[in-house]
C-alpha cells in the first residue's frame, strides 16, 4: 500500500509539473493573426532570428534582422531600447525563434512573443 501511494504521489507531482510548462509556453506563441494585431495595435517589432544568408534570400516585410548567436543586451537595445515593447520573433523552423525568446526574456524584455516558423506568415 505504501508503495503505491508514493507511486500514486509521484505521476500526480509529474503530470501537474508537464502541464504547468506548457501552458506557460503556449502563452508566448502567436498565430499570423494574432502577430499582425500586435504589430499594427501595439507596435511590436518583428524580429528576424535567422542567419543574414537566410535573411537576405527571403525575410518578412518590416522585420529586423538579429541572428540569434547576435543576441545580447546591446544589440537587442540597439534595435527595441524599451524592455516592456512588444517583441516578435520567427526563424525557419521555430527552434532558434525559441531559443531567441528565451534569451530576450532572460534579458528582460517583457514581451516576446513566438511566431516560430517564417512559414507562418500567411501573405
């Protein structure tokens, strides 16, 4: 009896521990609508993550390129110099567009928001 309780016990502390992220993840991603919402209601900058190669191929109307191995404090204050604007990053995939999130947050900036593939803009 003891032995299920703590094994009753750990997958209840496991499964609350997996939603708990992902809700929390899921609330820093944006669909094309809601991306062009922030832009034109908020002003959010559209943040290219991508390498300059990929950017000067194909790149999204309006966005600035800040390859994600750029990413630091001064570079970032060079492009969006308040932490609370709206932020709105996207790569090729969604991976580095992540990882941009996270380091943007870690920086300070209050609102990222991931739009993660560039294919997911819709024009």
């Amino acid at each position: 009896m003891k032995k299920f309780l703590i094994l009753f016990f750990c997958i209840c502390l496991l499964s609350g521990c997996g939603s708990e992220k992902n809700t929390k993840q899921d609330s820093y991603s944006v669909n094309y609508m809601e991306a062009k919402e922030k832009i034109i209601n908020d002003g959010a900058i559209l943040l290219d993550v991508r390498s300059e190669e990929e950017y000067n191929v194909k790149h999204i109307d309006g966005a600035s390129l800040l390859p994600l191995d750029k990413i630091d404090s001064d570079s970032i204050a060079a492009i969006v110099n308040d932490k609370n604007s709206p932020i709105i990053v996207y790569c090729k995939s969604g991976n580095r567009s992540h990882q941009a999130l996270l380091k943007l947050q870690e920086l300070g900036y209050s609102k990222v928001y991931d739009l993660g593939a560039m294919s997911n803009w819709e024009e």
